[in-house]
C-alpha cells in the first residue's frame, strides 16, 4: 500500500541546494551579466512605486529649502541694507571730517600769517537776534580768553570777545550796529573807522571826505589804532564809493572779508600785553564793543 503523501526532500537539503543555485547565479551574473536585462525592466516597473515612496520627502525638503533660502535672502538683504546705511553714514563723517581738516589747515595757515600768539576755539551757539551780532565759543577766562580779545578766521577779523565766562565767551561780530572798528585802506594808508550795519555782508566806513582817494575794490585793514586790534588785519573789501556834491563826506560801504556766517573755528590772538594794560592805553574816544555798552 502507497503512502497517501510521498515524503520529498528535507528542509535542509532544500535549502542547501537555494544556496548552491544562488551563489551559482551570482557567480554566473558578476561574470556574464546575465541578469542585466531582468534588473533593468524591473528598475523600470518599480521607478514609479520609489517615485511616490520618496515624493513626501523630496516635497518636504524643497519647501524646507526654499523658505530657508528665502528667509536668508531677506535676512541678507537686511543686513546689505543696514550695512550701506552705515558705510553712507561713515561716508558723510569723512566729507566732514575731510571739510573740517580743510578749515584747521587753513586756521593754521592764517594763525603763522598773524605771528602773534593764537588760541583755536569753536563755535557753541549763534544769537538769532538780526540787530545783535554775538557768537558763543567753547574757550573762556579759564583758556586766557579776556574782553576784547580780537577774533579771525582764516580770511579776516570776525570781531572781538564782548564777554567773558570761565569756559566760554561771548564774540562780537564787526557788523554788529554797536561795533566799530579803526581801518585803513591798504594801497594808500587812508584811515577811517568800519561800522557795523546789522547787515552781515555790509560795512560803512565814516568821515570820509569826498576827495579822499578810494574806490571799489581797496582793501582794507586793521589801523592798530587804539591798542585792540594788531596793525595789518585784512577786514575788509570796499564794495562801492558815492559821492554826493551837497554832502561833506562820501558813503562808503564795504564786504567784510571773513566767513561770518560759515566759520565753525576761530582764532584768538593773544597780545603781549595784558588787557587792563591795553585798556589802559587805549584812547578815551576808541570805538569798541565796550563802549558800546
């Protein structure tokens, strides 16, 4: 009688002889490639399956990389911004700093033309009044500065110190209404007397007869009359000349020559002598700021 199942090979036998027909198949496969074309048409079934396995991924990572990208592009755009904002503004410090070394320099240059001793100040404040002339400056009693203590920059007399604090000083200018100034014109030695007009552009020059030899153009400069200001300061440019038959003096007018309205630094001459001793010399009828008072 038969068995109703007939018994096949073991397990073990079965799975030595997979072993052998794969390493077989492998080996067969590394030499001759035999099973190139069944790889490549199942490479080919299966790219659509790897393609949705790996769409949610590739998807994430390129929304991932394109808001960072974005954001490091608007991060950078910020920073480029904040950077030419600043390189613009160290940009407009160095045409400042470029104008100012240009005014120090020419300072200097004026102060070795004076050859007197000289002390640089700056400006602090500017009296808004149109009828008073006065600028405040960083130097005081405590720096040397005295009361009438004449003012230039580098073009010209500006005026001379009104009042004087520990650590700064008031400067009245020449054209301010209450301030004179002794002159005389350059080419011939005529001498007159500036006064101020209110007018920051615009000085007269007083008692001066109709046939005394100036015109437009003259330059004028300090007289060293009355002891205040040095002889040989340029103050002054004659602006125009007119002469009227029925009066006895000519009207004249004239530009002063310095930056009233522009100059940021101012030199301060200083005198051998000192100011008690120049008030002392001075003539009882000097013009001056301090008779003004």
């Amino acid at each position: 009688m038969k068995p109703l199942f007939q018994q096949g090979p073991s397990l073990t036998a079965r799975l030595v002889i997979l072993a052998v027909a794969s390493a077989v198949l492998m080996t067969v496969d590394h030499r001759q490639d035999l099973l190139e074309p069944v790889r490549y048409t199942l490479s080919a079934a299966l790219y659509p399956v790897r393609v949705l396995a790996n769409l949610p991924s590739e998807t994430s990572d390129f929304m991932v990389d394109r808001f960072k990208t974005r954001r490091e592009l608007r991060e950078e755009n910020a920073r480029l911004r904040a950077q030419h904002l600043l390189y613009e503004a160290r940009l407009q410090k160095l045409d400042a700093l470029e104008v100012e070394n240009i005014r120090l320099r020419e300072l200097l240059d004026s102060a070795y033309e004076v050859g007197e001793s000289v002390l640089i100040a700056e400006l602090m404040r500017v009296d808004l009044d149109p009828y008073t002339h006065l600028l405040q400056i960083d130097k005081g009693g405590e720096a040397g500065v005295y009361r009438g203590q004449p003012v230039l920059d580098a073009h010209g007399v500006m005026g001379q110190v009104d009042k004087v604090g520990p650590f700064s000083a008031m400067v009245r200018l020449i054209t301010d209404p209450s301030h004179a100034i002794p002159v005389q014109v350059n080419r011939n030695g005529i001498r007159s007397v500036a006064i101020g007009t209110g007018n920051l552009n615009l000085l007269e020059l007083s008692s001066l007869p109709n046939n005394s030899d100036i015109r437009a153009g003259d330059l004028l400069v300090t007289s060293g009359l009355g002891g205040r200001f040095p002889k040989g300061y340029p103050v002054a440019r004659v602006k125009k000349v007119e002469i009227d038959p029925g009066q006895p003096f000519a009207e004249v007018t004239a530009t002063p020559l310095a930056n009233l309205n522009r100059s940021q630094q101012v030199l301060l001459v200083r005198r051998d002598e000192t100011p008690r001793q120049a008030a002392a010399d001075a003539p009882p009828g000097e013009p001056s700021a301090e008779a003004a008072e």
